[in-house]
C-alpha cells in the first residue's frame, strides 16, 4: 500500500516531464496537386502563399527543397510567401515538381509536393 501512494504522484506528473514535439502541417493543400503560374509572370513576383500551423505555436521556418526547384522559385522563410526567381518558359519545360516544406525550431518537418504547370 505504501509503495501506491509513491507511484500515484510519479505516474499523475511524469507526462508533464515528458517532451512531446508534434510537426507542423500545412494549411493550404488546394495547390498539393499543381499550381498554375503563368510563363509571361514576372521574376519577384509572390505566386504562392504558404500557411501552416504548429500545435505547440512555435515559429515556423518555410523553405523549398530540390536544385531545380531553387532556380526558379524562392520562399520566404519567415512568412512563407512563394516568388518567382527566374522566368519560365514552356517550351523549355511545361511542367516541373516541386517540393515546399515547413519545420519548428526543433527541424521536424512536414513536406508540400506540388506539380507547376
């Protein structure tokens, strides 16, 4: 009986102890499948807006994964608008795939894949 009254207290505040971390998520899925930019947009306008959540309300960091993707796109880490870096032309490519993604400062993730056509 006396062992249940020390191991009540530990099992009632081991859960505030514990460090739970759950990744932030996208808000914005109706572009998860494509996002239509135009050809003739100019380089350094925003084309996207990306918005995310986090349970624990810590500061997000967006940002955009892949060589190609970085040519032609850049993110705002802090706000998570998307601008046009470099002109795109059709006839060189109609269409490419590109991945966004949010972390917390604990740099767990959560990832946005997206086709732009």
């Amino acid at each position: 009986m006396t062992f249940a009254k020390f191991l009540l207290p530990f099992l009632i505040l081991h859960p505030f102890c514990e460090s739970s971390n759950n990744p932030p998520r996208f808000l914005n899925y109706f572009f998860e499948t494509y996002l239509l930019i135009y050809e003739n947009t100019p380089i350094g306008t925003s084309v996207a807006q990306l918005k995310a959540d986090d349970k624990e309300d810590e500061p997000l960091i967006y940002g955009i994964s892949g060589e190609e993707a970085i040519k032609y796109f850049s993110v705002n880490k802090d706000t998570g608008v998307v601008w046009l870096r470099q002109q795109l032309d059709r006839e060189t490519k109609s269409e490419m795939q590109v991945e966004f993604f949010v972390s917390d400062p604990q740099e767990v993730r959560d990832r946005l894949c997206t086709v732009i056509h």
